[in-house]
C-alpha cells in the first residue's frame, strides 16, 4: 500500500545507517541540514500519491490498496502512456533535477520480475526471491537506492585485475546464511534518505570475475554497510531567494562500502554467473523500462531548462537578435526531440520475452540517453551565454531590504518595467541551474548518465540493426552497374 511522507520520514528516523559526511556519521539524517530538503522532497513525492489531484495517476488499485504506477507492469499502449504521465507527474514536481527519484527503482524492480526465465536460469529459489522481494517493496511502498559502478581506481584494468581482490565489490564467501560482501560501489544517489539498496551489474565482467557477479537487496540499516557522501551543495543555510534549487533539491551521491556484509539468501537474486550476469541488462526489461523513465524525467528537465533560458532572454530583451533566437530555437528542437523519441518508444512497443507485458522499444529510448548526454550540457551553456555577466553580478535576498535597497531596484530592473525583485529572482534561478555547483552537478549527472558518451555511441553503432539502411545503399548501387555497360549505355543514348 501507498505510505504518506509521514509514514516515510517515521522509518527513515528509526532506522539506524551508517552516513559519513565531513568526517562525521550522521545520527539522525532526517535531522541534518544537509539532508533535510532532500528528505522532505521525496516526503512530498509519496504524500502526492494521496492526493485527490494526482492519486488516479500515480496510483492503481492493489490486493490491499492502491499501489504505486511504477510498480504495475503495462499490458497496452494505453499503460505505457499511463505511466508516462507517472513519470512526469513525479519529474515536474522535482523540476526533473531528482533523477532517483523511487519510481526509478521501482521500475527496475517491475522489469525484473516481469522476466523470472532470466533468474531461474540461476534457479528457481532465485526468481522466487525477486520475486517475494518485489511483493515486499511494492506493499511498503519502500524508497531504495543502488549502485551500478566500481570506484576509479584504475580504470586500465577490470575488477579482477585490481591489486585488491576486493576493491571493487564482490562475494567473500558463501556461509548457510547468504553471502558475505566485501569492497566498494558507487554512485549510491540519495542513499542517506533510502530504506534499501538494490545491487546488480552492468555488462562487461570477464572470465574469472565470477566474485564480482552478484545481484541482491538490503536494508541500508545492514551492519557492515557504510555510505560516504560527498561534500553538499547547501549546508542547510541556503535561502530559497538565493538557491531556489539548490536549497530543495540537492541530491546526495555516496560512495558504498561492504564491510564484510552479510546478504541472506532470500536476498539474493544471482551470484557467481558471469554470462547471467552480463546478460541481465538486456535479457531483462530492464533498459528499456528505466529508460522510459529516465527519458521523461529528462525531458521535463530540458523544457524546464529552455523555458529558464527563454525568460531569461526576454527579460532584457536580447530575444530580439537573431542569433539569440537561434540558440533559443536549437533548445526548443533539443526539448521536442526528447517528447519524440519517448512517444516512439510508447508506439513501437514490444512483447517482452515472457509474454507476461510489454516494454516500450528500445532503440529510440537508447537514442534518448544518448541525446541527453550532449544537450543537456549544451542547454546549461546556452544559458551561461545568454545570462552573460548578468548571472555574475546578481545581489542577495538580504540586500534588498537594506540601506542600498535604492541602488539594487534602480539598477537591477529588466525590460519593459520588470522590478528588480523578479529579475533577480530569475538570474538567481539560472545561475542555480547553469552555474553553481549545484546546476553543474546536474549536466554532469546528465553528460554520464548512459555511461562513457564515447562507448554509449560506440556500441549504438556495433548493436545497431543496419540491414534497412544497407537494403538501401544496395539498390542505390545497383542502379551504378558494372562501370562498361554504363558508358555503352551512355554512348547509344546519343
């Protein structure tokens, strides 16, 4: 059943975690400044779920009460639209800047359980385990985080070849209990504030890394699980005036680490299969399901960014220039594609192989990711460029009531008698999204998140079906021929 922020924060509260920020473990995460706003927007996110205003999109009916959308696996065209509308509900209630947000994993959790085949292949007792997993995160209503990447330390060579056996992740040993982890993962986003974690591996694990192939779930209250967070964008002492993304929407990323960690077996999904293991991203449903949310999270997020820029270009009347208007109308067609390439997902829908559901195409959501990799860095540039020195020379909320209070409404107003209280307002809200370190941690978050844009694009090319794109170079050839024939041809025409 669906929980309130409430019920959310209450277990947050009581659940003992270990989360290292500036040298010190946090006590209560949902009573620091650095992780409050955090708490109290993925709070709002589940009291959403309770209002009569968004209640019949973000949830269905369930054995003992409504249940998230992301947990419902589509069956037509008209559930995959459905959640669609999930997706951007949830992502313009963020500004598309949380991008994990709980319907993420709750997708993936649906994606995996709609393939038990894939993890029977481990055995049964393992489909078996997801899928009671499933049952259990869909009825609580649980938050859980995850963490895909092993840490950089060399990056030349693979998990295995490591000078530490276990500097990356992986399984000590089987004990009757389940298995003991050893090692580090990361990028665990919004950890702090999760009720789980969700382990798995993306392609690439070699022969003889069979200790680095494990997929499993637990509580991030596990002893001998420790989560490192990065230094916070805002303290707690931000103001929204000043920081009104910032000061709400930071999201803490976390390096993990296994400590000897037990996992029991009844949460463990696979382990020690690198072919499964390898498989699994796209065996399952999973890529195109998370894909489908991630593609609607970010164009939310790149009409958000262009509509930022179009104001700010009309504030002081440079939308005027031609080629303002063209950096404007490149944003625009950059936004459109992403709406383009979600809904050909949605239409072009597959069977998934179990035949239990559909999934949305893969190929055009693929595309997506690749495509926000480059335009969201270049929207966040594009409002760099337009914002000018403007961004650099904006006064604080604190000056405005004070003895220059005159100087900052004289020389602070926009175009066509906009006060300086709106236009500051709004250059403060662009340099939060294009400057600070906040705003650059969401491009970076955007420029990795289908991985390495290089290999992303490399293995587009290497997977990508080519055979409609040769059948037509084919024929265009054949109309050339055999080169002596053409010029016979050639000649008897004149």
């Amino acid at each position: 059943m669906i929980r309130t922020g409430a019920q959310y924060v209450e277990r947050l509260a009581k659940t003992p975690r270990e989360v290292w920020l500036r040298g010190q473990r946090m006590e209560d995460v949902t009573a620091h400044p650095a992780f409050r706003a955090a708490v109290r927007q993925i709070a709002r996110l589940y009291d959403m779920q309770h209002d009569p205003a968004f209640a019949d999109v973000l949830t269905r009916p369930g054995e003992d009460g409504p249940v998230g959308m992301s947990f419902v696996a589509p069956r037509t065209y008209e559930d995959l639209v459905a959640r669609r509308e999930a997706y951007r509900v949830w992502a313009e209630s963020t500004f598309g800047l949380m991008g994990r947000s709980p319907d993420f994993l709750n997708t993936t959790l649906m994606a995996f359980v709609e393939e038990p085949g894939v993890f029977e292949r481990m055995g049964v007792r393992y489909a078996d385990n997801l899928r009671s997993y499933f049952e259990y995160v869909r009825d609580n209503d649980l938050f859980l985080t995850i963490a895909l990447v092993t840490p950089q330390t060399d990056r030349s060579k693979s998990s295995g070849e490591q000078a530490d056996d276990f500097l990356h992740m992986g399984v000590v040993r089987e004990t009757a209990d389940g298995l003991i982890v050893r090692g580090a993962r990361m990028l665990a986003t919004l950890a702090p504030m999760a009720d789980e974690i969700l382990i798995y591996n993306l392609p690439g694990l070699r022969a003889g890394e069979e200790r680095h192939a494990a997929v499993f779930a637990i509580p991030i209250g596990t002893p001998g699980l420790r989560f490192i967070s990065r230094e916070p964008y805002d303290d707690g002492a931000r103001n929204n005036f000043n920081h009104p993304l910032s000061a709400n929407f930071e999201e803490p990323d976390c390096l993990v680490v296994f400590d000897d960690v037990l996992v029991p077996w009844e949460r463990v999904f696979l382990h020690g299969d690198i072919e499964l293991a390898n498989a699994l991203f796209a065996e399952t449903n999973v890529r195109q399901h998370t894909a489908h949310q991630t593609g609607v999270r970010g164009l939310v997020k790149m009409q958000f960014i262009t509509g930022v820029a179009m104001k700010l270009a009309q504030t002081v009347k440079i939308d005027s220039f031609l080629h303002v208007q063209q950096k404007l109308g490149e944003l625009i067609a950059a936004t459109e594609t992403c709406r383009a390439l979600v809904r050909a997902g949605e239409v072009d829908f597959e069977t998934s192989t179990s035949g239990r559901s559909i999934r949305p195409a893969f190929l055009p959501l693929q595309t997506l990711r690749l495509h926000l990799s480059a335009s969201y860095p270049k929207a966040a540039e594009v409002l760099q460029t337009l914002g000018a020195g403007g961004l650099l020379t904006m006064p604080s909320a604190e000056d405005f009531g004070s003895e220059i209070g005159g100087d900052i409404a004289r020389y602070y107003q926009g175009a066509d008698g906009l006060d300086a209280t709106d236009r500051v307002r709004l250059y403060k809200l662009a340099w939060d999204l294009c400057g600070d370190g906040f705003g650059q941690r969401a491009v970076q978050y955007e420029r990795y998140y289908a991985g390495d844009p290089v290999r992303a694009h490399a293995r587009n090319y290497l997977h990508y079906d080519k055979s409609d794109a040769f059948r037509l170079v084919d024929r265009a050839l054949a109309l050339a021929g055999d080169p002596e024939r053409a010029v016979a041809e050639t000649s008897r025409r004149k």
